[in-house]
C-alpha cells in the first residue's frame, strides 16, 4: 500500500469537511423551504410542459403558425396590389378624374349655355368611362385578395386556437396543487 502524502491527507479532510458544512446546511429550514419551492415549481413546469405536448396544443401551435402565415401572405398581397396601384397612378387618375368630373358638373351650374359644348360631354363621358374601369380593376385585385384570405381559413383557425387556449389555460387553473 503506497503512502498517501500529507498534501493529499489535506485535501481529502477539507473535502469531508465542506461535505459535513453542506449536509448541515441542507438540515437549515431556509433551505428546505428554498428546496421545496424548487419542487413546486418543477412539479409547475413539468405540468405546463404535458400540457404543452397535448394534441390540443400542438394543434393551437400549428394554427399560430399558419395563421402568421396567412397574414404574411396577406400583407404582401396587399403590399403588391397597392405597389402596383402606385404604378398605373391608378389612384392619382382617379383622383384628377373626379376633380375633372366636379368641375364639368359645376360648369353645368353656370348660367352661360355656351360652356358646355358637345366634345366636353364626349370627353366626360370617357373620362367617366376610364374611371369605371379603374375602379373595377381595383374592386377585382381587393376582391382576389380577400377570397385568398377566406381561403386560408384564417379566421377559423384562430377562433379554434384562442377557444383551445382557454380551455387548457382554465384547466391548468382549476387544478389543485
């Protein structure tokens, strides 16, 4: 048997010691009551984790994600319609267009016969024509944007979430701990 030397004796007395201070320290009601509390919130989080892995929650999970989806989706649709409003000056157009139209209705008004003549009528009416067709045009892309938000079942899917949700939220509640 080899002899231990004295810097190991040392080492392994200063061990046991600061094991007996921690077995002395763990018997202090602090500590238990800190331990305890450990516990509790363990036995919480192994619970909001059972939870979590539930068919219900994996499918409010699921619905989340889509429904970020649908609205990412949405909002670029949205974006590019608008983008492409922009572009055509759709919207301007239609805005100098109705201010043409107001002053050709307002000239109307004036008692002087001679300031509508028959081109401005032609160029009304197809300046109202033009309008018609832009508004149509926007009323198409709008509508093709929301039938493709319906589609998603969007709305569905977030009702069923919040509903899942709270369910399992008062479930959770309304147990004893």
């Amino acid at each position: 048997m080899e002899m231990i030397k004295p810097s190991k004796l040392s080492e392994i007395k200063d061990t046991v010691s600061d094991a007996a201070e921690l077995m002395r320290q763990i018997g202090n009601p602090e500590v238990m009551e800190s331990l305890n509390k450990v516990k509790d919130t363990t036995k919480i989080v192994n619970e909001i984790i059972q939870g979590l892995n539930t068919p219900e929650m994996v499918k409010n999970i699921e619905n989340f994600r889509l429904i970020s989806e649908n609205m990412n989706e949405t909002s670029v649709k949205m974006e590019n319609t608008m983008n492409h409003l922009k572009e055509t000056d759709v919207i301007y157009d239609a805005s100098d267009l109705m201010k043409s139209i107001k002053d050709k209705i307002n000239s109307f008004a004036d008692d002087n016969p001679k300031s509508i003549n028959g081109q401005d009528l032609h160029d009304m009416g197809t300046a109202s024509k033009e309008m018609m067709l832009s508004v149509k045009y926007l009323i198409n892309e709008i509508t093709l944007c929301l039938v493709s938000s319906k589609k998603s079942t969007m709305i569905h899917n977030a009702n069923d979430t919040i509903k899942e949700v709270s369910d399992i939220y008062k479930m959770v509640t309304s147990q004893p701990r």
